[in-house]
C-alpha cells in the first residue's frame, strides 16, 4: 500500500457536482492498493497513519498526532499512486489491485483508520472521477509505502 498523508486545514472530495465528504483539520489520504497487498499492511499503515505526529504542540514543534488534536480524516482512492515510470512517458499500473482486491481492502482501511482515530472518516467512491479540493497546511505532505517499512 501506498499512501500521501497531508495536513489539512479543510479537504473535501465531490463526485458529479455533488460533494461526498468534507472535513476540517486533519489529514487527507490518498490510498494506493497494488495486487500483494494484504491485512498486514493495512494493519501497519493504520497504525502509522494515526500515530504520525505531525500537528504542532503549543511550542510549534510537530509533536501531536492526529488523535491528539481530535483531527479528521478523509481517505480516497488512487490506483494511480502505484504506477511505475520505470520504462518510457506513460505510467504503467500493472501494480495496482483490481476491484476485487482493492475495494474490500480500501473498506476495511476506512473502517480500521475509523477505530484508530475514534471518529468516523470521510470517504471517495471508489472508481469515480471524483474532485478532490484540499487545503494542505504547512505544507506537509507525508509519504509511506509499505512495502518499504524500513
């Protein structure tokens, strides 16, 4: 799984003219899933996903996670995230998890990142053309994979 983390002041996501979710503070997370993918590191991203201190404690010093500041969340779906550019201009997705790999393992993501920071998190629609408007904060863009955990 790959994923881009970003600290939001406000992110939303609209599918056909109509917004799907909004949220204030906290983080906006793009979702990559490639065909290898499971439980565990679905598992582990969530736990890193929550536990990423990257909020400023009153000092200013990123020291607070997203539980910590009662932050939100919104994750969408991005298939695109798992191409390779190794050989030519176009991007291949031959990484990417098909539908029915990557749907379920994109709910469960949702509903697990829900439990870990113990508020409801926003979601895309899987498969959309969807519009995804965001203000990043700071800016702080985080990204993971966890295929390269070390």
């Amino acid at each position: 799984m790959r994923a881009v983390i970003q600290r939001v002041s406000s992110a939303s996501v609209t599918i056909d003219g109509t917004v799907k979710s909004s949220i204030g503070q906290g983080l906006m997370i793009l979702l990559g899933i490639g065909h290898e993918d499971g439980q565990e590191d679905l598992d582990w991203l969530v736990k890193k996903i929550a536990g990423l201190r990257i909020f400023n404690d009153n000092a200013g010093v990123m020291n607070r996670s997203v539980v910590d500041v009662g932050g939100e969340a919104l994750v969408v779906s991005q298939f695109t995230l798992m191409a390779s550019t190794k050989k030519g201009n176009r991007p291949s997705y031959i990484g990417a998890a098909g539908h029915e790999l990557a749907i379920p393992l994109y709910e469960q993501f949702c509903v697990a990142l829900s439990t870990a920071i113990g508020r409801p998190v926003g979601t895309g629609e899987f498969g959309a053309d969807m519009k995804v408007a965001l203000v990043n904060d700071g800016p702080v863009t985080i990204c993971i994979d966890t295929k390269n955990k070390e």
